[in-house]
C-alpha cells in the first residue's frame, strides 16, 4: 500500500475506535507527533513518509509527544494503543531529506535501503520518487535537490550520440540494437532535462547545495553572489570552484577555511597564492602542517602506477613520481617564530575541539 492508502486505512480504523468523527489531517498530525515533530508542515520540509524496513515505529515512537498533540486536538488517548498498532503494522517511517541527499552526493547507497528501488534503472523507488515529486510541487527546495541527485546519478555511461534517436523520431522503424540506442538516448535525454528543471528549482527556491552544484557545472555565480558560507560542503571543492570562475577573493576565503579545518594542501595554495609576503601567517601553516603530520617545507613524493594506485615492486610496469617540493621560505625572528607556533597549535586545538 502506498502511504495514502495507508492514512486512508488508519483513518477508518481510528473513527471506529473512537466512535466520533476524526479528522484525515490529524492522523497526519498525530504521525508527525511520533516521529519527533511538533506539526506536520514541520516534518514535511525536512522528511517524507515511507514504509519502511527499520526499527518497530512503535517502539521508537515518541510517545509523549503523541499524547499531547492527541490531547490538543481534542481526543485524549481513546486511540493511542491503536494508533500505535498501525504504525507497527504498516512500517510507516520517515525519510529524512538531508540524509536522504547525503547518499545520494555519495554515490554510497544504502545497499537493501528502505528508499532503495529493486529496478537498476532507478536509484530511488517508485514510491519514494512519488512522495519527493509531491513534495516538490509544494515548493520544497529539498525535494528538488533530491530529484536532480536522482537523475544525475540515474546516468547511462553508454547513452551514445542522439543518431538514432534522431532517426527514430523521423518515423523511421527500429529494431534490435539500433532501436535499444535510440531509446538509451531518450531515457538519458529525459534524465538530463529532468535533473537541470530540478536543480535550478532547488536553486530558485533557496537550496544552497544546488546553487553550488549549479556553479560547478554551468558557470552560474549566483551562490558566490549571496550569503552561502553556511552550507554543509567540502571547503576545499568550493575553493575549487571559486578559483574555476575567477572568484578569487572567495578562493582565498575557501581555501583558509579548508586550511583551518586540516587541510594541508590548502595551506600550500595559500602559501603560494596569496599569503606568500606574510611570512608569520605562512610559518603558521607550515608550523600547523607540521603537528597534523606532514612537513611542508619537506619534499614529498610517491611512486605510483599509470592508475594512480601505490606502485608496487611485485606488481611492476612504469613507474610515475608525484607529489610536490618542500617550501622554501625565509626564517622568522624568534619572537615571530614563537608567535607562529602559538597560532598554529590555537588553530590545532581548535580543530580538536570541533571534531
């Protein structure tokens, strides 16, 4: 049963036990409620419902919370006990949003997932795909950052050029492998279209995520142009970005925040990009990378094969060398030393702090 079903079904249930009248929308309020949420509009922008393989929903329900939204809209617990039954039965759970786009970015999917689809053309089932596309309607940035991860990853690395798809859609009858290229090109084809429509609706609609994925992949500058140093993403990637675009003064702000988190080779880039005639804020770097394990004022170098793999003896075949030289900088005076290591182990513990 799908999910409305499901609610259809309880509704019923719960009118006979209580013998009065219910409300559809409060068996949606009273779901919300054992989940953790205050109201339903609440759990909706962060979370679909699905039937689910996990834990017992009447087990980890909140129970508490069922109870007084049961209360505040007037019917006591005449149907708590039964309430908590159909939960159990019919495995009704959530799918959280962020962690839901967090596999999704990964690519690591949750093998045997609730949300996962059983069809290897499809990442996400058709159920789940349905409440996210009803979620998107309503204007959920979410929903829509979901669904272009969705078709982006529903990627066919043989998709191939559009000829036969061109001529399949001139009249011209298909068959066997010419007709199975023109529908992998139609499939990928709406795939595409479906996930740029999604991508800047999440965009559109605030989705800072989206906005960054938009600027990677289309050269839009919208996420440097407003206020996004907020988002939950790699530093470094976003550094990355901004350097692609020309955004340099973001570049430098990315880079020193992948640097204040551990990131040696943004401090590198930071040495010799912008912060080279600063010798106390590069002493400090090269002090940091020091206690985080690796020296830059030390050469670096590692053998490895044609696939990028650690080179081995037994294996053999060519030999590639990589990796970078030691910085080369001018020595402070010791009070500037001193300092230096001061802020390097203050940036050190921080790091130990937040992790």
């Amino acid at each position: 049963m799908t999910i409305k079903n499901i609610i259809y079904s309880a509704h019923q249930r719960l009118e006979q036990v209580a013998n009065i009248p219910v409300k559809r929308s409060h068996i949606y309020e009273l779901i919300a409620a054992a989940f953790g949420f205050n109201t339903y509009a609440s759990l909706t922008s962060k979370a679909i419902l699905i039937q689910h393989k996990g834990p017992n929903s009447a087990e980890t329900a909140n129970l508490a919370l069922i109870q007084q939204r049961s209360q505040e809209l007037g019917y006591g617990n005449i149907f708590t006990a039964e309430f908590l039954m159909i939960m159990s039965n019919q495995q009704i759970g959530t799918l959280i949003f962020a962690d839901l786009i967090a596999q999704l970015s990964s690519g690591d999917y949750l093998v045997g997932g609730e949300w996962e689809s059983n069809d290897s053309d499809q990442i996400a089932s058709t159920d789940v795909l349905s409440a996210l596309e009803t979620s998107a309607k309503t204007g959920n940035p979410l929903a829509h950052y979901a669904l272009a991860l969705h078709h982006e990853n529903n990627d066919e690395s043989e998709a191939g050029n559009d000829y036969w798809y061109k001529q399949m859609q001139s009249g011209r009858a298909l068959s066997g492998i010419e007709k199975d290229f023109a529908l992998r090109y139609q499939r990928q084809f709406s795939s595409d279209n479906k996930y740029q429509y999604h991508l800047r609706e999440s965009a559109r609609l605030g989705c800072d995520l989206a906005l960054l994925d938009l600027a990677e992949k289309f050269d839009d500058h919208t996420f440097f142009d407003g206020d996004h140093r907020n988002v939950d993403a790699n530093p470094m990637r976003i550094a990355e970005i901004a350097g692609e675009l020309g955004r340099f003064d973001e570049h430098r702000y990315w880079l020193t925040v992948a640097a204040d988190a551990g990131n040696i080779e943004a401090m590198r880039e930071l040495i010799e990009s912008y912060e080279k005639e600063d010798l106390l804020r590069c002493w400090t770097w090269v002090y940091l990378s020091q206690m985080l394990g690796k020296d830059l004022t030390q050469d670096s170098y590692d053998a490895i094969h044609d696939d990028g793999s650690d080179y081995d003896d037994d294996f053999g075949g060519s030999l590639n060398v990589v990796g970078d030289d030691g910085l080369e900088l001018p020595p402070l005076e010791v009070d500037q030393a001193h300092l230096a290591k001061t802020n390097a182990e203050i940036l050190f513990n921080r790091m130990n702090l937040t992790k």
